[in-house]
C-alpha cells in the first residue's frame, strides 16, 4: 500500500514509520517543515512532502494515490483555542481523504462513560468524530501511553523516582487503563490493514494511576508513601507535575485531566477485529521502557512533537542583535562538533554549570521548560529535538549546529556554533543571536549582556579544552 503519515516527526509517527517501511509499504511523511525530518534515521526511505493540515490546499497533493493515511495530529500542548484548530484541522483532513477516497486511522483518546469531558478530552473525542463522518476512518482510542519518552511515562517516572513521600489529591485512586507504546503501534498496524472500523477501544490492564507509581517504584525497587487528600484542583496538581517533571504545564494539564475520571476501554472489539495483538501487562510496559531509557535506546520522546518551527534561516536584519566569540583549538571538526552537538542534560554545561541550573530554575518558576527535558540520546541530536531549554533548529555534522531558545524570553534567541576546518586544527565560532521583542527586550539583552559575556566567553572555551582533550585521547588509543 501508500501509506501517508501526519505527525511524522512526534512521538508516536517518528516509531510507526520504521513499522510502515519494514512491511513493505511505501511511505510519504506530511511535515510543515522538511528540515525537521531530514534528521531522521528513516528519512532517505520516504517521501517526504511539504504541507499544513490546516491548508487544505497542501493536502491534494500529499494525499494523491495514497490508499492509507494515519492521523496522529493534536494540539494537546498548544495554547489558544486549541479545539476550534483541531476541529478545522480535521475537517480539512477528512474532506481531502474523502476526495482521495483513502482509509484514514486517528488515534484518541479514552472516552469516560456518561461522564462530563475536560476540553482536551472533548476535543480528541470531536476530531475522531469529525474524520469519521468526513471520510473512511477508523479512530482508535486509548488511555495513557507507556513507552520510553513517552509524556505519561515520564510523569510516573519522575514523580515516583523524585518523591519519597507524595501527597496526592484522591482522584489517584480512579481507575485508568495505560497501554505500552509497542501495542499501540501494533493496534495501529492492524487498523491499517483492515477495513474501516469505525470506534475501537485498546487498552491493558485496569489499575489506578496510584498503583501505576506503585508499580514503578516496585519495579525500580523503591519504597514510596502515598497520600491521597480530599481536595486539590487538577491545576494546581497540573502545576506541581510541572515543577517536579519534565512535563511543561500546558501538557501537564491534559494528562491529569485525563485521570480525574474513572476512563475503562471496552476492549472487546479490539480482541475480536485483532485476536493476536496481545497487550502487555503494565510491569512489563514500564521494564521495557526502562531498559531502553537506561540503554539510551529512545527512538521518540514527547518533546519531539512540541514547539513550532521557528525561522529556517537567519539573516542579519535591523533588530537583530549578535554576539560572536571564537576560539582556535587543535582538534579536528569532526571532534569539536561531537563536544557542542553533545552538550545538555547529564552532560551539563561545561563552564558556569551553576548559573545554568539558576537560569533553568528561574524559566521553570516562570512556565518554561527549564533544563528538566533533558535529550533523547547523548550523542545523536536531530533537527526539531528538545535540549534542555533549547530546541535544534539546524544539525549539519560536522560543521554547524544551531539551537533556538525555548525559554521564557522577552524575545526570541539562538545560539550556534560552526566548527570551521583550518590546516590540522579547527577554527570554533559561537554566536549567540536575540532578537528583542520592544523595550523589555533590549533592557534584558543589555542588562544581562556583562553576565552573557562571562558565561558565553566560559562556554566556547570550555568547548575548546573538551575537544582538544577527546582528540588527545583518541590519539593515544
């Protein structure tokens, strides 16, 4: 079959693609931005296309001769009026698949039974509904995802591995039915071999989102204590899975939103339509996916499918404010580029390691990422990933390297590093680009520009003595 997939570059696209090419399909990728593909390891086998859910006049082409097409676009983590961009996206979607006369399979979210819908829940359950009266559409629909880097792993695993002792509002003890990553992919796979289905329910086994930490921590072999009380708001709970996990706020809402009411799947018609898709049972989802992140084997993560895409290139331009330092260091390019592209999460910041974790604490008391989100690998970095509070804008090994800044900024800013060949050594330059929004953002700039320039000219040396340091050492072996 042609299989087209929107949503190629988040979570769960980025792990069906390689599924897809592996049983002989051909697949294109739907992606607003081409760069953000180009990185990844299936990207020489697809055919990748240009194009914008909510542009129906990108989607002709996309879809042309495509017998299959996976929706796996939501703006759970945006902000605004997310449903009304949902609720067009889909329309918009399920008009062009008609047109097309493909099979569409979205994958939503649990439905609680006769229960009031949060915004987030309501609005997945109207984008299936949406595509399934727009088109041939199958919606499968499931509860929290259980893989490595996936946003409700996460959330167990830091709350379980950070807090001794928690003390969590009582809607913990609702029941809830999580599903590992490898199921839903294989639920996915079937789906899109079969007929349209119309709603399907996938899930595992039952158990509270309290037994879920519990059985991390068993896991893990830690001993926790658990706490439920009578009364916290799901935002201020929303909140304080901000501040102790990875997860930013306005993905943090949706997940506990999606716990606060007891939400079962009647899996009966996944287990007649798909009899040998057998769903692991939660322990074994959570070793799994603790094996892989301790292996650093993640393929996706959750932060891969938010931020949008910044500019493509930077140009110099009224407005724009750069900071240039350079440094010449006896390594080879391919040396000093590994040291920058590697730099973040358990590798820190290597000079002023202090006033890093102090920035990342101020941008997480302000909303902002911080530098809890870490990175997928230690030394794989692909256009669109998370680094701490920065996301990669351009990866060109082994020279170029560039970062936009996902902090909470008065402004937009980028750092970038080009490692430039000359005779057996490298010619490093590190330029850090701001772009101030209004009057905040130049007192910002030039308030803190004596505090950059101790910080920024530490860094591009500190980079230069790791690298000469890695080559050395690989001179000696």
């Amino acid at each position: 079959m042609r299989v087209l997939v929107t949503g190629a570059t988040g979570y769960i696209g980025g792990r069906l693609l390689p599924l897809l090419l592996a049983r002989g399909h051909r697949v294109r990728a739907l992606v607003r931005d081409p760069d953000r593909a180009a990185g990844a390891p299936w990207s020489s086998d697809v055919d990748v296309v240009a194009g914008d859910v909510l542009e129906p006049a990108s989607l002709g082409s996309a879809l042309d001769g495509v017998d299959l097409a996976y929706y796996l676009i939501h703006s759970m983590g945006a902000g605004g009026d997310f449903a009304e961009r949902d609720r067009r996206a889909a329309a918009s979607f399920a008009a062009a698949a008609r047109a097309a006369s493909c099979h569409v399979v979205y994958l939503g979210g649990l439905v609680p039974a006769g229960e009031v819908l949060s915004k987030h829940l309501a609005s997945r359950a109207e984008v299936g509904a949406v595509l399934r009266e727009g088109c041939d559409a199958t919606e499968l629909r499931a509860g929290p995802v259980i893989g490595s880097g996936s946003a409700s792993f996460e959330m167990v695993r830091y709350l379980t591995e950070r807090l001794p002792l928690m003390v969590a509002p009582r809607w913990i003890r609702n029941p809830v039915q999580p599903i590992a990553v490898d199921d839903v992919l294989s639920y996915l796979l079937e789906a899109g071999e079969g007929r349209p289905g119309g709603t399907i329910d996938v899930g595992a086994d039952v158990l509270t989102f309290r037994s879920m930490m519990e059985v991390y921590a068993e896991v893990r072999g830690l001993r926790r204590i658990i706490l439920p009380v009578p009364v916290l708001a799901p935002g201020l709970a929303a909140r304080w899975v901000g501040l102790v996990t990875p997860i930013p706020n306005r993905l943090a809402v949706p997940l506990i939103e999606g716990v606060l009411q007891p939400v079962i799947a009647d899996t009966s018609r996944a287990r007649r339509l798909y009899p040998h898709v057998e769903p692991l049972p939660y322990r074994e989802a959570v070793r799994r996916a603790l094996d892989e992140t301790v292996s650093g084997a993640v393929i996706t993560r959750w932060s891969d499918a938010l931020g949008r895409p910044g500019p493509r290139a930077l140009e110099e331009r009224e407005g724009l404010v750069r900071e240039v330092r350079a440094a010449d260091v006896a390594a080879p390019p391919e040396v000093v580029y590994r040291v920058f592209s590697g730099l973040g999460a358990d590798r820190g910041w290597p000079a002023w390691s202090w006033a890093w974790r102090l920035r990342g604490l101020l941008d997480r008391l302000a909303g902002g990422p911080g530098l809890r989100r870490g990175r997928r690998h230690p030394d794989e970095l692909r256009v669109g990933e998370a680094v701490d509070f920065w996301r990669a804008e351009l990866v060109q090994p082994p020279e170029r390297l560039r970062l936009r800044a996902e902090m909470r900024l008065p402004g937009r800013a980028w750092l970038q590093w080009d490692a430039r060949g000359q005779g057996e050594g490298t010619r490093l330059v590190q330029t850090a680009y701001f772009a101030p929004r209004g009057l905040p953002g130049l007192l910002y700039w030039y308030g803190l520009y004596p505090a950059h320039a101790v910080i920024f000219g530490g860094l591009v040396r500190a980079i230069a003595r790791r690298a000469e340091r890695l080559a050395g050492e690989e001179d000696r072996l």
